[in-house]
C-alpha cells in the first residue's frame, strides 16, 4: 500500500498493476473483462473501488473478494525433525492423489484448508526441519491459495515488470540503472529535457513522474512515431502530456544545418503502429550513421512526389471520370481528416523544432538501441551548457567510444562510465543470504556536464590551441605548490 499514495482508489479505466510473490503484471481495469494472470483467471470488477495495495482472494467463477486477515496459528509448538537427511523424494509422502485434491476444490474448499489437508497427509512433514516446514508451506500455498494484489504503477513496480518479464524491450536496462539515470540526469520539475530512448516508453515515463507535469520533454524518436506502449502504463493525467513534444531523428541534421522543412514528414503513425517493430529494424543503418547530409534524400523525395501526381492524374482521365468522381466523394471526408491530423503533425513538428532550436535544454537522456555516438554527437547541440546528459548503452565498448570521441571534440566535464552492480538478498531469521539468481549485468552509463566549446579558436587554428592551452593549466598548478 505505500506505494498507492494516500489511499488512491481503484477506479474504472485505471492502469493498474497485479502482483503476485515479486511477479508483475500490468493491466487495464475494466468490467467483465477476463484476465489471466499466474495461472488464476478473474474479473476485476469487484476491485473497483477498493484502495490500491489491497490484496484479493480469486474465489468461484473468477470474482475478487478483498482478503480477509487471518491470524497465523503459529501458537502450539510444531513438532519437527533436526534434520533432513533421511526424507527421500520418492513421491510416495503425500497420501491425498490429484483427485482427491481436486475434489476437494470442486467443493469450493479454501486454499488454505487444503494446505491444512496436505501437511496432514504428509508422512514426511513431522520430520522436517523447522525451516524446511516453512518452505512447504509457503510452496503449497503459492500453488493452492489463490490471492492477487493490486497495485498503483510506478517507475520501480513498471521497471521491476518490464525487467523481468520482456527485458528485450527495454534493452535490458535494470531497475538500478534506470534509478542512476534519473539522479545523474538532476530530473525535477521545471526543466526542459530532451530524451532519446527506445524502451518502450518507459524511460520516458520515468522521466514525467520524476518532473511531475511541470516542465516540458522533446522526445526524439527513429522510424515514423514514436513509441510509449509502457508510457500509458503509468496512468498519468491529461496535463502531463500538454508539454510533451516529439521530433524525428531523420530531421535532427536537417535541423542543426539550417535546412529544416516540414514538408517531408515520416509516414502517419496510425499506418505505422503496425509495422512499428520491422521499421524500427529496417531504418537502423540510417539512424546510426546520421548522415551529414541527411537533408538532400528528402528534397528528392519530394520532387519525386509531384510527377507521379501528374502521371496519376493523366491515367485516370484516360480511364473512367465517372468513377473517379464517385470515389472522390467517398474519400473527400477520409482526405479533410488526413489533412485535419497533417497539418495538426506539423504544427507540433514546427514546435518541437522551434524548442530545440533554442538549444537551451536542461538535459539530455539517451537509451536506446542505436550506435551512441553520432546519435550523442549530435543531440548534445541542443543542450545549454552546464548541464548534465546520460548515455545508457547494454554494452560498454560503444560508450568508451563516446568518451573518447568527447574527450577530443572538448565541450564536455566530468565524464563518467560506470555500472551500477546489484545485489538482492533474502532476509529471514537464520537463514539471510544473496538470491541465488543474481542478474549479471545492467547495462553502463556514460555521464557528463557540458559546458561552452570555443569553436572559435578551435576552428582558426585547428591544434595548436590545444597543445599549448593543457601544459599551461599543467605549470601553473605545479608554480602554485610550492607556496
């Protein structure tokens, strides 16, 4: 419950998220709505209403029942063994069949009742040790008590689900390391941040619950929209998304070389919300090379539009007006929405573009499964100096190539690569120690400042400056020790 916020309820169209024993799942709370989660099937009706963090019991037919709090009957002393050397897994210890078992859940009894049924008809339970005991317990009760709770989606519950359930999706970028980038990344309200990422939308997410609808977010995005499927998970208000602009990275050259135009736009995103996955896939080459002259293809493009138009036009004189005529009619209205959401597309595009052409913002956040470096190289124009920027990447090779291509370009402080190392542990009474499924990596993070480049000088006089500028700093910090 502490994450529900002062007793937030669960209301109908909410995204909420199931929990079960540390597993996830996020769902729409809607009526007569079947859903399948760790085996069980239910409805979420009778949640509506109920305060986030109450956990439910699945009783017959699917319904949720809020559960009661039972008192554990932990008062007489449980009779058990010192040890388990002697128990043999022979399968022969449990007197109760599958059928008698499911006998007795046809009778509609409790969960509970039948892991009483089950500890009694075990031959071997009385010799187990005491922890032993607990864990059969616990393990029988997973699978024959049937209680789910319900939770209110956060930046760590969504992290924690996406992580463990479609890490691909996110580019297996781990919970801590999503926690180091928001921190190293100073995300608050009332900054302007530009965030590059391929994750779902979950790092965007992250982004707006951290700034909290205050302040506004350039999200650049490959291929032709972009993607925010873990986005809509978190359940943000309306508002929030009032200052939250998107831009391609097709037109970041364009951009940045002055060439800027929006009559090429990328495909609607309603027609691309199908092949989202393939696109992504396909323009890959395109966006990490970033070419430098990404604006030429497009004036092409665009050239090559209007002779095709005259081609049709002929053709189609040639062959039936009247048809033609019909079929204007039927897709006059088609054609006013396209242009209706056309001219609404570019007029967030001159937006976004005219926010980034001020190049002050306040931050920058790069995960994503392009090449970092051009990608990085460029996006940093955009930001004022003396702010910070925060490159994921899986790996760490394409990071130390980001360092080093910021050490030699200048214009950058403190950069850091790092990995955050994680470690869960059990903690219980005598027997605390590290999980033994431990998760190998989270990813790397590159971190920096940026801070005014004089292109001046650099450009004039491409290296002499710099040789003479480093011994300088170098002889006056060995004068001043001395004194």
């Amino acid at each position: 419950a502490m994450e529900s916020g002062p007793g937030a309820r669960i209301r109908e169209g909410d995204c909420a998220v199931l929990r079960r024993d540390g597993v996830f799942k996020a769902v729409p709370v809607l009526r007569r709505r079947k859903i399948i989660f760790e085996k069980q099937w239910f409805y979420l009706d009778n949640a509506i209403g109920h305060i986030y963090g109450t956990t439910f019991e699945v009783t017959s037919g699917g319904n949720l029942q809020p559960k009661q709090e039972v008192e554990e009957t932990t008062t007489e002393t449980k009779e058990a063994g010192t040890d388990n050397r002697n128990i043999v897994d022979d399968g022969k210890s449990q007197k109760l069949t599958h059928d008698d078992i499911k006998a007795l859940k046809d009778k509609g009894i409790k969960g509970q009742e039948i892991v009483q049924q089950l500890i009694e008809n075990s031959t071997t339970f009385r010799d187990k040790t005491e922890f032993a005991q607990d864990k059969y317990i616990k393990k029988k009760k997973k699978k024959y008590e049937a209680v789910v709770t319900i939770v209110k989606p956060s930046t760590r519950i969504l992290s924690t689900m996406y992580y463990a359930r479609e890490p691909g999706k996110i580019n297996h970028l781990r919970y801590d390391t999503l926690a180091q980038m928001l921190t190293l990344g100073n995300i608050h309200a009332g900054t302007k941040m530009i965030v590059m990422e391929t994750c779902a939308g979950l790092v965007l997410g992250a982004v707006m619950e951290r700034m909290g609808g205050y302040g506004s977010i350039i999200q650049m995005y490959p291929g032709g929209g972009p993607v925010r499927a873990a986005t809509s998970c978190f359940g943000f208000p309306k508002p929030f998304f009032d200052n939250l602009h998107e831009f391609p990275l097709s037109k970041v050259q364009s951009l940045l070389s002055g060439t800027f135009t929006t009559e090429t736009l990328p495909a609607d995103p309603e027609e691309n919300a199908l092949v989202e996955e393939e696109s992504n896939g396909l323009t890959e080459e395109k966006q990490t090379s970033l070419q430098e002259t990404e604006e030429e293809p497009t004036t092409e493009a665009a050239m090559e539009i209007n002779p095709t138009e005259e081609q049709d036009m002929m053709d189609m004189n040639a062959e039936d007006v009247e048809f033609k005529e019909n079929k204007e009619k039927e897709n006059k209205e088609n054609v006013r929405e396209k242009q209706i959401k056309q001219w609404e597309r570019r007029k967030k595009l001159i937006e976004a573009a005219a926010l980034l052409r001020e190049k002050n913002a306040d931050g920058l956040i790069v995960a994503s499964k392009f090449h970092p470096p051009p990608l990085l190289l460029s996006l940093l124009e955009f930001v004022a100096p003396s702010r910070p920027f925060v490159v994921y990447c899986q790996y760490k090779e394409p990071l130390l190539e980001c360092y080093t291509k910021l050490r030699e370009r200048g214009g950058v402080i403190n950069l850091k690569l790092s990995e955050t190392w994680l470690r869960n542990y059990q903690v219980l009474p005598d027997r605390s120690h590290p999980k033994l499924t431990m998760s190998g990596g989270g990813g790397y993070l590159l971190s920096g400042i940026t801070v005014i480049l004089d292109k001046g000088k650099s450009d004039s006089s491409k290296s002499e400056p710099l040789k003479t500028e480093e011994p300088l700093s170098k002889r006056c910090k060995l004068q001043e020790l001395p004194c």
